[in-house]
C-alpha cells in the first residue's frame, strides 16, 4: 500500500513562503496498492485533490473518494480534481448520512449523498452541481460500518467533532492497515487521563495495531484549553492514542493553519524520542508500508 499526502492543512489554506515545505494545501490522502501504481482511493478533498492529478499521469481518476464530513477543508476542492472531472472518469464518492435526509438511513443512497454535497456546491455557491461533474460519478450517504471500496476493507466509526456526522476510517488491504482520523475532538467526551481529551473506543479501535495512523494534529497541548471546543485535538494527543492502541508510527496531520515550516520542524524535533516513529506529514510526501 503506498500513501501520498496530496494536502495537509487544516481549516484553510495556507500560501505564502512560511508554508512551502510542509504545503499549504487542505486534506486529502491518497491510496495506491503499491508503488507505480495510479491512487484508486482519496481521503477527502480538500484544496489538495489537485495535487492527486499529478499522480495520475494524465489518465482519469478511476476509484473512491472517501469524505470524512463535510466542511469546506474536506470538499471543496473536488470540482477542480481535474482527473475525475473528464469523460473517461469513474468516480465513486461516499460521505457521512447526517441524519436529516429520508431516505438516507442504513445504505448508500446517491439522492441523500448528492443533496447533501449539492448544499456546498451548487448556484450561487459555485457554478455546477455535482452531478453535473463529467464522467460516470455515483454518490452515497454512508454510516458507521464496513465496506468494500476498490479492493480494500473499509470500516467506518463516528468521530467527535463539531458541525455534521464526522467519520474516521480504517482501511486494509490484507497486507497493511492504515487508520485515517481527522478531524477530531476527544475533549468534548472528557478531559481523558493527561487532558487532552478521552482515548475512546472508536478512536482506539479504527488506530489498533495499525501500520500507519494518519491523525489530526491541529493543536499543541498548551492550545487545548483556549481552542479545543472548535474540533480539533493536539499532536501530542495523536501521539498518546497511538502508542495506546499499539499503532507502529504516526503521521501528523491537519496542521494548523499559521503554524509555519519552522514551528512544524520544531513539532518533528518534540517527538524525535517517542516510543513510535512520528512523521510531520508534508505534502507529496509518500509513505510505503
């Protein structure tokens, strides 16, 4: 299985020369089988699904794109993901139910997942609907479970976070696991044992004996008690749920908007001795596992 950070920034994203090495680029990850092989998953689609065109080579996105919730760092870049928006493209998205649609409960329904999408993306907003992205595009509203999607084992847990249904994902190939949790706020269901928020069952279960834990790290510790409440959790929190769970490394991810080259370096250097192997994800960034 090989990972590609496509982007990396949480909330918004970050231009300028303080962000170049890590990317300024919102959420998306990409999933291959292997080396040499075109990504056939995406999590999420932030500003940096565009960067998943350059993996492609010039060929159409043929694969799943998995939403974890719907803010705009999550979709908004899927209408300039140049590599589903052709003839030849197939494109399968799936995003969390939120519970206010009909026909949305249990299974996949495209009604429920396209009118959910279509409330970020569609006139006066932006000029298309999805539906009228080109190429063969499917939609479905999903909740908590396991899936099948594009020869990988998908199981979907709710994550705490604010604003709309959140879901982390756990993916497997038979080979090698990696857990994907972003965005995610543990202190809303308690302060846990060092205050940073509760190691809960979902978080521990999507993370356990992972090869690779993809976490959010918007916040440091000492940012929790002031920003905590807006969703997110600290790089030293990703850390602790790791190593809990058994997870062999973690990659850091969702940084902070403001939180420049420099400060992210000095974050890589804060866990050089952790008990696993910590990765500050920057994007383009690969990892084979």
């Amino acid at each position: 299985m090989l990972i590609t950070f496509c982007g990396v920034r949480g909330s918004t994203p970050a231009p300028g020369a303080p962000y170049v090495r890590y990317g300024g680029n919102t959420s998306c990850v990409a999933v291959a089988h292997g080396p040499g092989e075109a990504p056939v998953l995406a999590l999420d689609a932030g500003t940096g699904v565009a960067n998943l065109n350059d993996l492609l080579g010039g060929a159409a996105f043929a694969g799943t794109i998995l939403l974890t919730h719907l803010h705009w760092d999550h979709c908004l870049g899927l209408p300039f993901f140049r590599g589903g928006d052709r003839d030849d493209a197939r494109v399968t998205l799936l995003l969390p139910w939120q519970g206010d649609e009909p026909d949305g409960a249990g299974a996949s329904t495209a009604g429920a997942a396209e009118r959910l999408l279509a409330r970020v993306m569609s006139p006066p907003f932006f000029p298309i609907r999805p539906a009228q992205l080109r190429g063969a595009w499917e939609f479905g509203a999903i909740t908590p479970g396991q899936l099948k999607a594009e020869g990988f084992t998908v199981e979907a847990r709710e994550i705490p976070h604010k604003g709309g249904r959140t879901l982390g994902y756990r993916l497997s190939d038979g080979r090698a696991t990696v857990a994907y949790v972003t965005d995610h706020c543990p202190t809303s269901l308690g302060p846990g044992p060092d205050g940073l928020g509760a190691y809960h069952e979902a978080a521990v279960e999507l993370a356990r004996g992972a090869d690779l834990l993809i976490h959010d790290a918007q916040l440091t510790a000492t940012e929790v008690p002031a920003e905590a409440a807006w969703g997110h959790a600290a790089a030293e929190y990703a850390v602790g749920l790791a190593v809990r769970a058994g997870a062999r490394q973690v990659a850091l991810t969702h940084h902070k908007p403001s939180r420049t080259d420099a400060s992210l370096d000095a974050l890589a250097r804060r866990f050089a001795g952790a008990p696993i192997p910590v990765l500050v994800a920057a994007e383009g960034q690969s990892v084979e596992l």
